[in-house]
C-alpha cells in the first residue's frame, strides 16, 4: 500500500458500502421482490417461504460468534473472499430449485455462511479501527450502501422478475455480487497501524492527537469484560427491540400493501421510499452521533418508528396512498438512524482493539431476534389474516426501547 493524500480508510468506507449494497439486498429488499412468485409457483404459504429467512438470520449470527475474533487478528479480505464465492455458487442454485427443502438448505444454510464472510460484520468491524473521530461520519456514509439498494432493488428489480421470472433474478443478483464485492474485498485491510499508519489519517509526528489515539486504546475493554457491564446489555436489548420492525417491512410490504389494495409496482415503490431518507440523512447521523449524546439520537430514531407505523395503518385502512407515503418515509428516518447508531455505539462504549469480537457476540442475539420478525408476521398473517395486530406490538416494542436507551451510563470516552 503506498500512502496517498487520500486516507486509505476512506477506500475502506467505499468498498463498505459496496458490501452493504448487495448484503442490503440479499438479507432484505429482494426477498419481497422474490415473495410472491416464488410462493404463488410452489404453491408455499407465507410462513414457509419466510421460515428460510429466519433461518438465514440464525445461521448468520451462528458464523458471527466464530469470526468476531479472527477479524480482530487477521482482518476480513481472505474471508470475504471466500464468502463472496459462496454467495454467487448459492444464488445460481437458487435459481434452479425445484423444492422446498431445497430453498431451506441453499437459501437457508449456505447462502447465509457466505453472506456472514463477507458483508456486514466484516466491514464495520474494519471501519470501526480505521476510524475514531471520524468513526461517525465513516459508519454513516458506509451505510448509505443499504439505501442505495432499498432504492434500487425493488424499483428495478420487481419489473425485471416480473418480465422475465424469478429465476432470471436471482441469477442477475448472482453477476451484481461479483462485480461489486471482489473488488470490496481486494481493498478490505484489517487496521491502520498494520500500515504504519493511525486512524483517521492523523500524521505520526502530532503529537497531541497520537496521545489521543493512545488513551482510546487504553480504554478499549476486551469481550468478556465488556459483557459483564450493564451497558452491554441495556444496549443489547434496546435496539434489539428497535430493530424487529425493519426486517419484517423489507420481507412483508409489498404483500401487505398488494393485500390492501394497492397495486404491486406501487407497493415496491414505498420499499424504495422506505429506503430514501438513508440516502440523505445517514451521514448526518453520523456526524450528529460526532457532537450529542448518541442515547438520546438513539431515542429518539426509535420513536420515529411507531409513529410511522400509525400513519401507514391510517393509509392503508383509507387507501390513501399520499399518506402511506408519509408513514414509510417516517419508517425511513426511524431506520436510517437506527442502523448507523448501532453501530457507533459499540466502539464508543467498548473501544476499537476488540470490536471484532464484541461485535461477533452482539450480533447472535440480535440477528436471532430480528430473524423472528418476518417469521412472527407471516405467522400472524396466516393466523388472521390481516397485518395490522403485529405491525401495531412492533410499534410498542420500538417505543419501549426508547425509554430502554436511556439508562446507559456514561459513556466510557468521547472523541
């Protein structure tokens, strides 16, 4: 690596945000998209066609535990490598599938493993070493990646399935993979010192802020002890909570809004919607996350939720499309601080040396958790046919979380 003007983290963040791109669309938006002509052509329920997703999320937070470690020692590139290559093996096959068991074990099991490898820990984790006073704004930008695809993937890629049928799909998602996330893995790198370098670019011979990069790093806590504290698990459980609504909304809208009355192209449409602030205001968050308490930014991204959640109920109830559209665009702020805040949070309380690990043991009980949303939807679906029950507990779930957050103590150091 030769040093340039341009900080290398930042070619980081990019790459990042490649990941999130196709990660985004995989575990999320292209699932609605895949939805119903999968299940109408099997002839699958709603609750079997979602089972693969939740087990999906399980497996991922599985991989999790194991990789949080490694990525702390080693770095990500040689994993995302090899999880890249599982992922378009798995996305080709799915093309093929015939049965159910099939959709289980390739959609389910290995897809999943390689989507583990090589997106979302993966690259925040190196994020977070790269960056300390910037971490924020690096975080946020990275995600943008994740708007970008809700934008795009269901408003491009509804029609195309659409056209052309879902198998044809699922192989456009494998090519989209390869071209975006070699190329992010041949510029993962594990953190800046391996390079004779210090995070956000700050030169060697400053003194002032080298001594601060030091006193981060005498704060940073390994895993185990950071599990003893009570932030650990008030955080934990807080955005656990906040974060149940979203998976459900990329596996369920279009159904749900097709349910209502609505026409599907319309309903893809509020999924790209959903997606939109995130495209605006995830940096911002970031850099809001830079200068203010990140428990009260949190606080109040959580409460955004519910009431998005209200004013799409009252839309869908009226059809009244102009007010759907406020109610997703409310659900889109709500995630687009959600998102980026969480994953601040944990090198903020924790510190940067063992993020990998910490990460690697957050993410099984909120994957976990998450995993269950679509499933509790569809479930419910069956039972009642209607969404309005469950999408109002989310609500209040996400509203109890933003009372949760607030009981974290002092943060450990801001930069």
């Amino acid at each position: 690596m030769r040093k340039t003007k341009i900080f290398f983290g930042w070619y980081i963040v990019l790459a990042a945000m490649a990941t999130m791109f196709i990660g985004g669309s995989i575990q999320g938006y292209a699932t609605g998209v895949f939805f119903i002509p999968m299940s109408e052509e099997f002839n699958w329920t709603r609750t079997e066609f979602i089972g693969s997703i939740t087990v999906s999320y399980i497996v991922t937070a599985i991989i999790a535990v194991f990789i949080g470690g490694y990525l702390d020692r080693h770095g990500g590139r040689r994993l995302m490598f090899i999880g890249t290559t599982i992922m378009i093996t798995c996305l080709l096959l799915i093309a093929e599938i015939e049965n159910l068991w099939q959709w289980y074990l390739i959609r389910g099991v290995f897809l999943s493993i390689g989507v583990a490898l090589a997106t979302f820990l993966v690259v925040q984790a190196a994020i977070a070493k790269w960056f300390v006073k910037y971490r924020g704004r690096a975080i946020g930008i990275s995600l943008v990646g994740l708007s970008i695809t809700g934008i795009m993937t269901p408003s491009l890629l509804t029609p195309f399935v659409d056209e052309f049928g879902w198998r044809a799909g699922w192989q456009i998602m494998a090519l989209l993979t390869a071209c975006l996330l070699y190329p992010a893995a041949l510029t993962m790198r594990r953190e800046p010192e391996d390079y004779g370098m210090l995070p956000d670019g700050i030169q060697e011979n400053t003194t002032d802020d080298k001594n601060n990069i030091q006193i981060i790093e005498e704060k940073s806590i390994t895993r185990k002890d950071a599990m003893r504290s009570s932030n650990f698990w008030i955080v934990l459980v807080a955005y656990s909570l906040a974060s149940l609504i979203f998976p459900a909304v990329g596996a369920h809208t279009i159904p749900f809004l097709t349910d209502a009355g609505f026409e599907r192209t319309r309903a893809a449409a509020m999924l790209s919607l959903f997606a939109f602030p995130g495209l605006l205001t995830r940096p911002i968050w970031g850099i809001v996350a830079e200068k203010i308490d990140i428990r009260y930014l949190s606080c109040f991204a959580f409460i955004a939720c519910p009431i998005g959640i209200g004013i799409v109920l009252i839309g869908t109830r009226n059809m009244d499309y102009n007010l759907v559209i406020i109610g997703y665009l409310t659900l889109g702020i709500s995630i687009s601080g959600v998102v980026p805040l969480q994953e601040i949070v944990w090198p903020l309380l924790f510190g940067r040396k063992h993020i990998g690990s910490i990460r690697g043991a957050v993410m099984p009980f909120m994957i976990i958790l998450s995993s269950a949303s679509p499933l509790l939807v569809s479930a419910y679906f069956d039972s009642f046919g209607n969404y309005t029950g469950i999408w109002i507990i989310f609500g209040t779930l996400s509203l109890t979380a933003s009372l949760i957050i607030l009981f974290v103590k002092k943060i450990i150091y801001k930069v």
